[in-house]
C-alpha cells in the first residue's frame, strides 16, 4: 500500500493545476484573481511566482470576454483553464459556452476542437444571499457537446483535471465553495489521474439507493450514517460525471435496491434529479419497489439568513426521511 | 480642499449634516466589522471605510424622488439615502425587521420607500437596470434622475458598454457614478485597463464626463449638482468618476496582498473626514465640540441600531416561499 | 486448521446440502455420489460451502479431487498451507 | 365463522395428510399468510389462508388423512353472519380506508418469477403490495447454500421434511401407470454436439466467482424453453379430450429425491429468463426440494418437463409424460463421441435428446423441429 498524503480540496485542485502546467506547456490559467490575489477561493496562491504572468493571466472582470477568449485560445491550440470564479457569474459567459464551446465541433463538421477546461465554484451555504448561492449545473448538464464532471472528494479534485485537459471537447468542473476546506487522502507519488466517465459507490448498501454529486455527498453519508442505526442500509451513489450521466451504474444499483433517492441542490423543477429520475423510470421500472424521491432545494431565490437558507437547502434529516418514505416506514 | 464650490450653500447646518452622515457611515461599518468577527454578520461584508465622501455627496445633489441602483459595498449609500440605521443594521442580521426582510444580507438593502433599488451584487448588473428605470420615467414624461453607482472594475464588463451606449443614444436621464477606488478585488486598475482614465469611456458614446475629488464631499456635491442639473434640462446622461480609495480589505476574506500598507497610509492622510474636519473649523462651520456631540449622536444611533437588530425577530420558516411570485390576492 | 476441523467441516458443509443424510456416516475413502446420489447441483452446491466457510478460491478443474471426504481435506489443507 | 377447507393444489390431488398446524386457536391471520403444511402425493406444501381474522379452533389433528375440501379449522373474521360468537366483532372503524390497492411493479415481477398470483398478495395498510408482502407470501425460500440453514424465517416451522417416502413412490407409480395406459407416447431422438456448449461454460466459469458458476443444465433448460417457443404442439395440456396449447412455457425440472421418488418443479416463464435467473431457480429449487419444502403453485402447473440425467449415468432416457402434460424431454449424459466435422472424423461432446410425445396431441415432425431448433440454440450459448 503506497503510502497517503492528507492535503485540503483546495491543495488538490492547486497541485492538478500545478502538475498540468509542468507537463504541458499548452495549459495555462485565465481568471479573475488568479494571479496577485492567489484565487478568490486560494486554489491558485503561488502559481504566479512559479509560471510567471503569461501562463497565470488576472483578467478584468469580463466573464465572456475573457472565457471566449479560452475558448478561442482553445480552438487555436492551446489547453486553457479558464476559472469563472462561481457558477453565478458564469451567467455572463453562457452564450460564449453553449454557442461556442459547445457548438463548434459539430458545426464545423468534425473539424473544430475546443479542449478547454472551465472550472467555477458552485452551490450555497455561506449565507451569499440569492445572487451568490446558485447551483445550476443541470444548465450545463443539458447542453450536448459539453462534459460536466463534479468531483466530491479530494481524489478526485486531484485527479480530474488531467483527464479533462486531455479530452478533446469542452469539459466544466464544478467545485462546490464548501469543499475547499475539506480534507482527505491522495495517493503520495502519482499518477494521480483519474476518469471522468464513471459513478462511484461511496457506501455500499441493499435497502435503497442514493444518488448524488458535489456539495451534496457528504451530507448524503451523513444521512446513511444515521439510518444504518435504524438498520437501513444504503447504496450511496456519487455520480462524478453530470454529463454524460453514468446510467448503467444507477440502474444497476436501483435494480439491486429496488429504490431510489436523488439528492440535489439544484431546484426541483427541471433539475437534474428530474432527469435521473426519468432515466430510471425508463431503465428500471420494473425493479421500482416505490416512487423516485427527490430531495433538491426549496423554489425560491437563496435567503440570506441562517435559518432560511437552511430551510431551503437539502438536509441530513430530509434525505434520511425521504429513504425512509420509499421504505415505507 | 477649495475655498468655495458653486451651487454648495456653505452654511453651518449643511456642514454638520454632511459631517453627520460621513461619521454615521464610518462608526456604523466599524461597528459591523466587529460584528462580523462575532459571526452576528455572516456571508460577504465589503466596507465603504474611506469612500464616505462620495455616497453623502451625490445624495446631497439628488431629490428624494430620484432612483437609486447601488452595488454590494452599499451601506454608505443606503444610510446617505436615508435608510433608517435600525433597519439595515437588522437586515445584517438577517432579521425579519431588516430592510429586505432579512433575506437580502450586506450586499441587497432595499426600500421602495426610498426608490433605492438596492445592491447588486454582479458586477455591473445593475448599469442595464439603471437605463430601464430612467427609459421608463422618460417614457412616462417623469421629472427623475436614476443615479447607478458602481465600480471601475465593471468598466471591464460588457454590460458597462451596452447600458452606456443605450442611456447615450436614447438620451436618457441616467447619474453614472464610478467609484474608482483603484481596485477590484485583488487586481489593481492598471492591470484590468488598457485606458485607467475611465471617464473617457464616456466619450466613445458622445457622453459627458467629469473628474471628481472622491475625497472631497463638498467636491463631490459640486460636481453631482452640476451634471444632475444638465440631466434634468434633457442634455441625457452624465458620467461622473470618483477618485477615491478603500481604506479596509476588499471583503472579510482579503489577506490584501494586491497592495502595500504604505500606499493605504498614504491615502488615509487624505480621508475624507481628515480633510473635511480642519477645512469646517477653519471656517468657522463647525467646532470641535460639534463633531464631538456628533460623535455622541451617532454612537447613540449604532448602538440603537444593534440594539434593534438583537432584538428583531427572525423571518418564520413557513414564509421560506413567501414573495417568491406574487401572491394571488395581490394582483390587481 | 486441524484436519479433524476440516473433518468437521466438510461433512457440516454436505449435511447443509442434503439435510436429509444428517447424522449418516460419511466413508471417507468411497466418493458422495456413489454413497448419497449427490448430483452435479449438490456438488456445486457443497463446493460453495466449503469456499465460503475456508474463503479458498476452488478453480473448477480441482472439483475432481472433491469427491470424497478425505479428498477435501487433503485438498483444503494443502490449499490453506499454500495460501 | 367460517370454515377453513383443505383446498386443491394440483389437478390430480384428490387428499392430503395434515402434518403441522402452523397458526394454532387465537392466532391473527393475514391474507396470505401459512396456516399449515400438508402431505401430499407431490410432497409437503404449504397451505395459507385468504381470509383476515383469527383462528378459532382446529378440527383435524396433525397426522390424519382428508380429502380435498373437508373443513380443517374455524376461523372467525368479524364479518356479517358472525352470530355464533358471543363478544361483539371488533368494531371496524367507520373511515375504513378505502385506498385503493396499489401493487409496485417490484412486487408484480417478482410474483410472475415466483409464478404465483399477484392477485394473492396481503396489502399493507396503506393498501401498497410491495416486494416485502409478495416474498412473505411466497415463503421465505430456503436460504441459498451458505448461510446458516437453522435460520429460516420461522424456527418454530422447521421440522424434519415429513416426505412420505413410501407414499411417494407409489402416487408416482399410479401417476405413471395412469400415462402409459392413458397417453400414446412417441419417440423421437437425436444426438446434438454439444462441444460449443461446454466450451463456452469452462471460459464463462474461469471468469466467475465460486458462486455463480453455472451448470450446463441451466443454458440447456433455456434452450430447451426457447425451442418449445418454436414447437408449439408440445407445448400444453391434454384435458378432457382435447389439447390446450400454453402461450407460456413453465419448464418442469425432473429432479430426483434420495432414496427414491421424483419431483418435477416448474421454472416460470423459463423461455424470458437469463441463464443467471435460470440457475439460481434451479439452485434455489433443488434446495428446497431436498428439504421438503415447495410452494403450492409450483406443483400445479408445468406446461412441458425436461429430465437431465446428468454426468457418469447413461446415454439415453425415454422418460413418462407427466399427465396432463404433452411431453417429457430426456437428455442422456454428455459423453466424447467420434464425430463428423467437415468430412473429417473428431472426438466431440455429444448429448443424446429422446423427446417423448404424446401422439393425441403432436406428431415426430414437431419433436424433430423442437431437436433441430434446441441443437440451434445450444450452437450459440452465449446467445441464451
């Protein structure tokens, strides 16, 4: 057993960046505070110091000037990782990712490739009120040409941004703003790459199936936890890649567990719980031993208070009492 | 500071209502730094420490008919507009009794009462806002001034570009105020712009610009009451930029390594209350007793504020959905 | 484990398998078949067993040697000496 | 009160021996729940009730001898014309809930695997029938091979199989007798290579843990189902003069008991299951079938039967038809035969298949079809 390290989310995402821009000097970072400020969320602190102003570009608050100008820099050969500080402000660059990004390869007839990496903090939590708490990646999800991957733990923080860069077409990361302090395990040597088409299971469980991504695992364990004392035991499924969706692996798990619980903290309504829910309609319908639950966020734009926002947001206690209601208990 | 500024009655009154307002500013964001550090204040807090000059001096130029469309470092501009300390204090909080009922925080103070379209909080999302409020009063043949506050930083966004040239050739009744404190977030003006001289935007959409002192409040009212004036008699919008400086971090997470300690000391002698005090004195304005029963009032009225605040009741769970349509009963 | 263990727990293994025979005598020498007619499905069966109580992986080409009793346990005890 | 009669379980089952109560006086009953296990010609099987109430008092004792419909036990259910007891019904509360009864399609899939009647299934009281309900109702089946066998869901109801060895053979032998003398079999058999089969299973075997290995009887049961698909005619019953093809196919699986006496369990639906489903039946079913305990439903109604022989034993077998059944399949051991591939001589695994057919219902053509199209399939295992 090789031995661990025991580094923050954060440390991960700056050693994946770091380690990119030694191996291939097509990759460099774009993004507002990158370079002096070190990263609105310190994922890039000394980079500047070490790869110098070209390669660690600060660029004026111009969401899509600067992240069409990755895209473009992308089609034009290099590999850029164009960091939109959070998925909110990603709503200025939206034309430039689903009109361009996206598009280009198919439009062109196969002749255009754009293997950029966008990388945008997401989700809520830390009372940012309404216009700072969004969690809109099902957008992306939806959105053919594009790859979403959401990496929840700190190995794959570490290890699916090499991947990413590699792949020819446009690939977002999804980096939920409360995982940058958690910490967890990476490998000491590497490689530490890895893939970014398959779920995962965190738990392994027979009486229902949890799904879920990003921000959302660890209070989806936690709610495990608590009802492996009530002797339920769950599969706890992290999707990792939003698209393509890993569907073989959910179907397998509901078809063994029989029922299913999507955690989401997107609003319900056209959310990608919706999506999963259907595929699993249609995939594993005769498995169904009771309806897909759905735990997302309440409708409504993020409140500022506490209480509120807590209110509005998925809980341990929701998810436990949502796999509950499938078992009928 | 000058000796005289057009248009500015220099009277002992107005003096010590500018006085008030800029040490109300100052006392109460101080005050909120600290309740921040005992977690009463949470999510983001961008203070306006060392910028009093400019919120207080343009609302003094305004009427109280006329909209506002501030940004996320707002609280000068919500107390300069008259928003009652109790409430935004509560609205920190997160309280029912706040200003937007809790759910807005720090950067979205809103009231109706004061058309003061509140905070936004993506940069230069409030510039298209601002044109639509002044399109819609031009449409309806209203006598208001829409006054949007912002940043240099949103200079950089698309969106500064489009609301410019929109308010320019619909000639409409719009007070650009940019805020040029020199950086955003963490990257200095130099690095973010070709041209720093921002106020030269303005002439690529035909619009009048001007240079002010935002040190300066008199400077500041001087300059407001002129372009308001020229907005009023329909000459269409008007770009004023605000030189100015933050003496506090960008927000509570800044380590501020984008800037020396020096140079903030170097703009702290010019402060806004540094240069207004001596210059009041010496003319014989107001004494050192009047600023220090202003001082007496003001502490008062931060204290009530968090008084009020402490006491304020939560917004009750049930109401999570409350507001988010409008509810039947209410449409006409 | 003890060859008299293994003893023990191959023949707990068989009578799981043919609950009927519990309590018979097993002749350690002569194959099951010939003594109990256990079948091919009986076999897989009882050979399940003995992997699941010994966690010894029994690749197929061995079954042969697991037709009597003191064939298995010569087999198993080699097979946990080895691993 | 009503009375709670012995009721029929296979078409010639004409009386059973009561040979356990499992609910004793005063026990609540469910729908569906097991009241108590009964000897029959076919083996001991397990007889529930339909009704909801409590048991009232036995009337026949473990060890005697009834005939279909003889009253065995009281049960009161608190409905109308419950004058005879004294205390008063236990009053129904007046919003019974009317929920309309809600069956998962978990539930519906499991009972047609297990082939019994949904329509059987106790609902919970929110009126759902969920897996839970439809796998209590079918009996917690022997554990599979591995756990412990002492920890069958009721410990009370674990006895020592009351198979009546003797009565066995001898309903077997009535059973038989009454075939030959009643049904014109036919004969037609042919020899099928069935190298690629056994080929095909070694590979698939090496790459599968210990317990999911599979046996060559579950890919030949499938495709014997998957060629009855093709040959109708012997796919049914003959009742009452005339013959009944089955659009389902429930392969019966001959299987011996030790010591003598043979039962031959259906597979439901055995043509839409995977070779995988298919052995764990198979596994599942020659378990319980060694220890006594079948269910009811699986006795009553194979549409066709297939006797394997299995390894070291012969190479042919002309077995009896089970009436009412058309045809009775019998494979011979696999064993090295020189045969004939592109002109050439080889050894290869040949198996002998002899399909005895009732005349009155199909002729050698259909056998010969039903040959051709199982040696089909067994060519392409993987298929299955």
């Amino acid at each position: 057993m090789s031995g661990v390290r025991r580094i923050t989310y954060r440390d991960a995402v700056r050693e994946a960046m770091r380690e990119a821009m030694q191996k291939d000097e097509r990759v460099f970072l774009m993004g507002e505070d990158v370079g002096r400020y070190g990263g609105a969320y310190a994922c890039s602190k000394g980079l500047l110091e070490e790869f110098g102003e070209e390669r660690i570009r600060d660029t004026p608050l111009s969401e899509s000037g600067f992240t069409g100008a990755g895209i473009g820099a992308a089609l034009g050969g290099m590999r850029p990782i164009v960091e939109v500080m959070t998925v909110n402000f990603s709503l200025l660059c939206l034309d430039q990712i689903v009109n361009n990004a996206a598009t280009l390869r198919h439009m062109s007839g196969g002749q255009f490739s754009v293997p950029v990496v966008i990388r945008m903090a997401t989700g809520a939590g830390r009372q940012l009120a309404a216009q700072h708490s969004h969690s809109l990646e099902n957008w992306y999800a939806h959105v053919p040409g594009l790859r979403v991957v959401a990496p929840a733990t700190v190995e794959d923080a570490r290890g699916m941004l090499w991947t990413a860069l590699q792949d020819p077409d446009p690939v977002i990361i999804f980096e939920h703003a409360v995982l940058y302090n958690e910490e967890g395990d990476v490998a000491a040597e590497g490689p530490w790459n890895v893939d970014i088409d398959r779920a995962a299971i965190r738990r392994e469980g027979d009486d229902a199936t949890i799904i879920t991504y990003g921000g959302s695992l660890q209070k989806t364990l936690k709610a495990a936890d608590a009802l492996a004392e009530e002797n339920i035991s769950c599969d706890v499924l992290d999707l990792r890649t939003l698209r393509p969706l890993d569907t073989e692996r959910i179907l397998a798990s509901v078809a063994k567990t029989h029922r299913a619980v999507i955690v989401d903290e997107g609003w319900r309504t056209g959310s990608l719980a919706g999506e999963i829910s259907a595929q699993i309609m249609e995939g594993a319908f005769f498995d169904l031993d009771a309806p897909v639950e759905r735990v997302c966020t309440a409708e409504t734009p993020i409140p500022y208070a506490r209480h509120m926002e807590l209110a509005a947001l998925p809980s341990v206690e929701g998810i436990a009492a949502a796999v509950r209601k499938t078992l009928r208990r | 500071m000058k000796d005289t500024y057009d248009g500015v009655d220099l009277t002992a009154e107005h003096a010590r209502e500018l006085a008030h307002q800029m040490i109300l500013i100052r006392r109460f964001e101080e005050k909120c730094a600290e309740l921040y550090g005992a977690e009463k204040i949470r999510g983001f807090l961008h203070l306006y420490i060392g910028e009093e000059a400019n919120a207080v001096g343009v609302m003094q130029a305004l009427a109280p008919d006329d909209n506002i469309v501030a940004t996320y470092r707002e609280h000068g501009h919500a107390l300069a507009r008259g928003l009652p300390a109790s409430e935004v204090m509560a609205e920190m909080y997160g309280k029912a009794a706040g200003s937007s009922r809790g759910r807005g925080g720090s950067m979205h103070l809103c009231s109706a009462d004061h058309r003061f379209y509140g905070g936004f909080a993506i940069v230069a999302g409030g510039l298209p806002l601002a044109v639509g409020l002044a399109l819609a009063d031009k449409m309806r043949g209203e006598d208001r001034v829409t006054c949007c506050f912002f940043g240099e930083g949103a200079a950089a966004e698309g969106e500064f570009h489009e609301a410019l040239n929109l308010a320019a050739l619909w000639k409409l009744p719009v007070l650009f105020v940019c805020e040029n404190n020199g950086y955003a977030m963490g990257t200095a003006l130099e690095r973010s712009e070709s041209d720093t001289d921002i106020h030269r935007h303005a002439e690529s959409y035909a619009m009048e610009a001007s240079v002010v002192d935002g040190m300066d409040v008199l400077a500041v009212e001087e300059a407001t009451r002129r372009a308001v004036s020229k907005i009023r008699a329909g000459e269409g919008p008007y770009f004023l930029e605000n030189r100015t400086y933050r003496f506090r971090a960008h927000s509570m997470f800044d380590a501020e390594l984008y800037r020396a300690r020096e140079e903030v000391k170097e703009w702290e002698k010019r402060g806004p209350l540094v240069q207004f005090k001596p210059w009041t004195i010496e003319k014989a304005l107001l004494s050192a007793s009047d600023y220090e029963e202003i001082e007496g009032e003001v502490a008062g009225a931060v204290a009530d504020a968090v008084a009020f605040a402490e006491a304020a009741p939560w917004e009750p769970v049930e109401d999570l959905l409350k507001d988010v349509m409008t509810p039947a009963e209410a449409k006409s | 484990m003890s060859d008299d263990e293994l003893k023990e727990l191959v023949t707990r293994a068989l009578f799981e398998v043919a609950p009927d025979l519990e309590g018979e005598a097993i002749e350690p020498e002569e194959s099951f078949r010939d003594q109990f007619e256990i079948d091919s499905m009986d076999l897989l069966n009882f050979i399940i067993r003995l992997h699941e109580a010994t966690g010894v992986d029994i690749p197929e080409k061995d079954y042969s040697q697991l037709t009597t009793l003191s064939g298995c346990v010569s087999y198993l005890g080699a097979r946990l000496k080895a691993d | 009160m009503i009375a709670y009669r012995l009721p029929s379980l296979g078409a010639d089952m004409d009386k059973a021996t009561l040979v356990e109560w499992v609910k004793q006086p005063g026990d609540k009953l469910e729908r569906g729940d097991v009241v108590a296990v009964v000897e029959t010609v076919k083996g001991a099987i397990e007889i529930e009730t339909f009704e909801e109430g409590v048991l009232e008092r036995h009337v026949v004792e473990a060890g005697e001898t009834v005939p279909v419909g003889e009253t065995l036990a009281y049960i009161s259910t608190g409905k109308e014309g419950a004058e005879e007891s004294s205390e008063a019904p236990p009053p129904i509360s007046k919003e019974a809930p009317t929920t309309k009864r809600k069956v998962t399609p978990a539930a519906r899939k499991c009972a047609r695997e297990a082939g019994v009647d949904i329509k059987r299934a106790p609902a919970g009281p929110d009126g759902v029938v969920d897996l839970a309900q439809v796998e209590a109702m079918i009996a917690a089946p022997a554990k599979p091979p591995g756990e412990e066998a002492g920890e069958t869901a009721a410990p009370a109801r674990r006895t020592k199989p009351g198979l009546n060895l003797a009565a066995m053979r001898r309903a077997i032998g009535a059973a038989m007798a009454r075939s030959k003398r009643e049904i014109p079999h036919y004969y037609v058999a042919s020899s099928i290579d069935c190298t690629v089969l056994k080929t095909w299973l070694e590979t698939e075997n090496q790459k599968r843990a210990v317990a999911d290995r599979l046996l060559y009887a579950s890919p030949l049961i499938k495709a014997a189902a998957c060629a009855l698909k093709e040959a109708p005619a012997l796919n049914g019953f003959y009742e009452e003069g005339e013959f009944k093809p089955s659009s389902r196919i429930h392969l019966g699986v001959a299987t011996a008991l030790r010591g003598g006496g043979l039962i031959a369990p259906a597979l439901h639906d055995t043509d839409e299951l995977s070779i995988d489903v298919c052995m764990a039946h198979l596994r599942d079913l020659v378990a319980r079938v060694r220890t006594g305990r079948i269910r009811g439903s699986e006795m009553s109604d194979p549409t066709a039967t297939i006797s394997i022989l299995g390894d070291d034993t012969a190479d042919a077998v002309a077995p009896v038809i089970y009436p009412p059944q058309v045809v009775i399949i019998g494979c011979g051991a696999i064993v090295s035969r020189p045969w004939v591939v592109n002109g050439a001589v080889e050894p290869r695994h040949v198996m002998t298949v002899t399909v005895a057919g009732d005349h009155r219902a199909s002729d050698g053509r259909a056998a010969a079809r039903f040959l051709n199209s199982l040696d089909k399939f067994l060519q392409a295992p993987e298929a299955l």
